[in-house]
C-alpha cells in the first residue's frame, strides 16, 4: 500500500520559539514496522519549518497516496490541525483513508469520529503492531471487528475494538531511522539530535498524568541493544545529541545500570538529556558516576509544588527532602537539573507563589520550567476538578504553556505575572549567573547559555501572547462543559 505519514505542523510555544527541532519519534516507530511489511512509505515533516497547510496538501496528494497516517506527540493541543488537514485531503481525494493516532485520540476516539467525518479510523494506544494489522485488513478486506485496538465507524456509528496486546518485547519493532536523512534534526544549540526510549511506561500513579494509563506497564528495552542502536545513530548519521522520552527510564536500577555500562563502553562523544524522578537519582548514589560518563548532561525533575499535602493529593510520591538532594547529587557530578513546577493544583494565593518562590530557592536548581496544570480528561485528575471552570477554550492552547483553569483569588495577568517574576529570580539569582558564566565545564556553559537564549524568547513571547492574542473566557464554563 501507498502510505502517508504526516508530523502536523503545531502551535505550541514549546515547538516554534527554540528554532530547533527533534524528530517524531512516535511516527518514527511506526513507519518502520510498515517498511517492514512491504509498504511504500513516504513521511512529511511539516513541524519542521513549519510548513504552511497548502504544502502539506500539496505534497501529499503529489505521492498518490492510498492512506494517511497523522499524529503529534503534543496531541491535545495539535488535534485541531489533523482534523483541518484531514479534512482538506478529504475534499481533494475522497478514496483515501485517514488514520491518526495519539494520546488524545485514543481517549477521544468517539467524539472525533462523530465530529470529523474525514478521519476513518483511529489506532488507540501503542500503534507499531496496530497499524500494521489495520494496513492489512484494508488491504485485504477483513472484517475490521476483529482487529484489535482501534476506533472506527460501522453503519455511522464510532466502535471500539479490544485493545491489543502489549508488546512485549519493545526491540521486536525498529524505529524508521532512515527518515533522518530528509530533515536536520537537532536540539541542545543545533547538535544533530534524536528521541528516543529505554522503556515505556510508568509505574507511579500521579494523577494529573496519563502515561501510565497509555501504556499500562513499564517495560524496557534489551540494554545492549539500545547502546548499539546509539552508536549506529551516531557513527551513520552523525547524532551527538540523545533527548531520552521516558518517563522514568531508571525505574529497574539492574537494568539501567547495564545501559549505562554498555554505552560508556563505546566511548562515544555524546550529550544525554532526559526525565528522571528524584528518589531515583537519590537511590543510585553510588553509580551516578557512570550516568557522568555515559554522557548525561541534564535530568529534568518534575517538582510540581511546594506543598507536600498537595503532592499527597495528586499521589506525587516525593518528598521535598529528596529533590533537595537530587539537585544536590547531580550537581556533585556536574549534571545539570532542571525543576518542572506545575501552576493551578488548588486555589493559589499571592502567598502560594511567595511559597513557591522560597522552595524553589531552597532547592536552588541548575534551570527551572513553570508549566500550567492541564487537566487531560482521561487523568484521575480531571474527575476531580471536572466541575471547576476553565477560561481557556482553544484545543491548541491546552500545552502546558497557557492558563486553562479559573483561579477564584488572582486573575489570570497576576497569574502570568507572578510566573514570569519566579522565572526572572531564578534564572538571574547571583547563583544561576555564576554557573551560567564560570562552570567547570565549557559544554554545561554553552548548554546553559543556549537555554537562556531560548527561554528569554519565550518569556517574551509569552507576554506577547497573553497581551494580544489569549482570548479568556469572561463568561465561563464548567471544564467537564468542553469536552462535552
């Protein structure tokens, strides 16, 4: 079959102010098992200038395709997109079909497929072994019902499938790295770069966050095997930047250990950066010498709030006292850290932010990154807090970067106000400015240096569009109410 596969332009900030890009590994990894089977593969990276709709249309009818496939690895906020190219592929050659997959469309499946007639099918949950036996019965006209793991119409109505088996073992499907060769990738100040994953899954169960719902159980990659995949990474194309899209890679210590072993034995002149969770990176004290030498750079840590009764509340399972000594312990070993702190969780004060402000100087982290809460419908969260108002009502707002829920004590400019204040203490404190200018290490400088750059664009643009373009609700709805 002729196949199509589309990374959709996206609006988010997080996506167009760092001028710099990283391949989607999600389509990725379902492009290869396709190849695999003996399918035409095309793929259009439209995020990646972005391109403008016309030439996304253009150059997807240019290939004569059978199917489309669309997704986004942001795709709460990008849905809206693949509805709009959905459907203009649709008014252009009505024969083909169109599936998209996701996050969002997994939990969306029956509101999409009643509202947007373009869109065929949807793959719900992992998709490398879905696509390929949904391909197959297009092709060859099974019955649909019995393919397991997707969303589809049936007499006008939208029908869910079983869900299909989780994959087992995450190596049995390879990733489409050939693709790279069509687009310069890269992150970390214009570093040739990919994403990629030791495990999926998460075995905490925050509930303001649905990765452990989407992929059910953590599991992980054949260590060996993903430190050879890097180093042909490296050596074929010339990566020098690995962005790890776990959300808790070091959840099994032994096996972990074994990657970082593996990889350091290559001796490769690499930069890692990912996600790691402060007990983790507590309990393996002893061996972050070797996350050092494997090439780590930067952990993002998620902190979320200054309150550990709001952390009990949304089953956070940190303790304040370790991400202290996280930051501490990756600092002893010149790794940086960056604090994720989440805005919204409750009805915040002037006081709150005070608080905010005095835990994250406590902490004293490398960078910091304040988010806004977005409460996904398909989160334990969202059912508690469905009946609160919202005050933002475009999709592609729902980023993390703009404020979704009504505050009942401050308005949203004092909101941005106090945000873009902690932003500008942090990052300017004597301390941060000391390590931005005077660290040991000249590749932790430019790697600091260049996050500046970057997060003094978005600071800007971020006021930019709060005072221009952000359009909040003055009448407004219950949040359960939008998704209705």
């Amino acid at each position: 079959m002729n196949i199509v596969i589309i990374n959709p332009p996206h609006t988010a900030i997080g996506s167009r102010m760092a001028n710099e890009h990283l391949p989607p590994l999600g389509l990725l990894s379902i492009a290869g098992p396709l190849i695999d089977n003996g399918h035409n593969v095309h793929f259009i990276d439209a995020d990646y200038a972005p391109m403008p709709i016309d030439g996304i249309i253009s150059q997807t009818l240019s290939y004569n395709p059978d199917t489309v496939l669309l997704g986004h690895s942001g795709s709460t906020s990008a849905q809206p997109i693949i509805n709009k190219i959905a459907r203009l592929l649709k008014s252009k050659l009505p024969y083909i079909k169109i599936i998209i997959g996701g996050v969002f469309p997994t939990y969306h499946w029956k509101e999409i497929l009643k509202k947007h007639k373009a869109i065929d099918y949807i793959v719900c949950g992992e998709g490398e072994k879905v696509i390929v036996n949904l391909i197959h019965a297009l092709e060859n006209q099974i019955y649909l019902a019995t393919i397991k793991g997707i969303a589809y119409r049936e007499n006008e109505t939208p029908i869910k499938t079983p869900p299909e088996e989780l994959i087992k073992n995450l190596d049995e499907y390879r990733i489409a790295w050939e693709f790279l060769d069509l687009y310069h990738y890269t992150y970390w100040g214009k570093r040739k770069a990919v994403v990629i994953q030791f495990s999926r899954g998460c075995p905490y169960p925050c509930t303001y966050c649905g990765q452990s719902l989407f992929w059910v159980k953590w599991r992980h990659r054949d260590p060996q095997l993903l430190a050879d995949e890097i180093e042909m990474l490296h050596k074929k194309y010339g990566v020098e930047i690995i962005n790890f899209a776990d959300e808790n890679p070091a959840t099994n210590k032994k096996a972990w250990k074994q990657f970082l072993e593996a990889l350091i034995v290559k001796n490769l002149d690499l930069a890692l950066v990912g996600s790691l969770r402060a007990d983790n990176i507590v309990r393996d004290a002893e061996i972050l010498h070797l996350y050092k030498k494997a090439g780590f750079e930067r952990f993002l840590l998620g902190i979320e709030n200054y309150d550990e009764v709001v952390l009990e509340k949304i089953k956070k399972a940190g303790k304040i006292s370790k991400d202290k000594e996280a930051i501490q312990l990756l600092r002893k070993h010149n790794i940086l850290s960056m604090a994720t702190y989440v805005v919204g969780f409750g009805e915040e004060t002037s006081k709150d932010f005070y608080n905010s402000l005095k835990q994250l100087l406590s902490y004293d982290p490398d960078q910091i990154q304040l988010l806004y809460v977005t409460p996904h419908k398909w989160t334990p969260y969202f059912e508690e807090i469905k009946d609160k108002e919202i005050i933002q009502m475009d999709q592609r707002k729902w980023d993390y970067k703009h404020q979704i829920m009504a505050t009942q004590h401050l308005k949203p400019w004092q909101i941005l106000l106090y945000v873009k204040a902690i932003e500008i203490i942090m990052q300017t404190r004597p301390k941060a400015l000391m390590r931005l200018f005077f660290h040991p290490e000249k590749k932790i400088r430019k790697a600091m240096m260049w996050y500046s750059k970057i997060g003094r664009r978005v600071w800007i643009h971020e006021i930019f569009q709060f005072l221009w373009f952000d359009k909040h609700l003055r009448k407004k709805i219950e949040l359960r109410e939008f998704w209705e």
